[in-house]
C-alpha cells in the first residue's frame, strides 16, 4: 500500500534535502518547495496529503500559506515546524487548523510518529 503523498517546504536547503531524503527512505510519496509561493504552485497542479512547512521563511510564511493550502483544500493535514519557540504562533497555527506544530531541531522518530498520528 503506498504511503501518503507529502509536501515539504522549507527555505533552508540543508534542512529541506535532509527531511526529503528521510521521508523518502520511510515510503513516503515527495515534492517539496524552497518557498512558500513555490509550495502554492505546486499545491494548485498537485494536491498533496500532508503539508509540512517551516514557519518562518522569507516571503510567504508557514502561516500564510497554511492559510491559502487550506482555502483551496480544507482537507489537508498540516504540520507546520519552526527553529524558535513560538508559543503565540504555535497557538495560532493549530487555531487556522493546523494539525501539529514542532520545533527545530526536528527529532526524525518523533516526526514520522506525528506524520502518522495526523494521517490516521
């Protein structure tokens, strides 16, 4: 049975490649963005699953596009993780519908066990 397809966004490459290449090695379906508007235009070709996004990103945040991701499909899951503790923006994130928020560094186990609890 195949996995969940996932979209993966984060402007920090190094971050971005690792995660890829972890949720690849899991089973899990990938594309993944730089960006957030970059995120956007693939969402509108391809919807995904599960939306796991940094939050603090230039340009378009995790926040905004949480938002717009769950304007074109209310029904995707979303993970949104961050490299600062952000106690308001975590409340707000789970108050837009976000379904998790984590923070960096992201443990990989303690990831794949959100990703599976959120799709379940």
């Amino acid at each position: 049975m195949a996995k969940a397809k996932i979209l993966l966004v984060d402007d920090e490459e190094l971050v971005r490649r690792s995660l890829e290449a972890n949720l690849k090695r899991e089973g899990f379906e990938l594309d993944s963005a730089a960006s957030g508007e970059e995120a956007l235009a693939i969402l509108q070709e391809c919807p995904c699953d599960l939306l796991l996004t940094d939050n603090l990103m230039e340009g378009m945040t995790g926040i905004e596009l949480l938002k717009k991701a769950k304007a074109l499909y209310p029904e995707v899951k979303v993970i949104v993780f961050s490299g600062y503790e952000e106690k308001d923006s975590a409340e707000e994130v789970l108050c837009l519908g976000a379904n998790c928020f984590l923070c960096k560094p992201i443990d990989f186990e303690e990831l794949i066990e959100r990703i599976d609890a959120v799709l379940a």
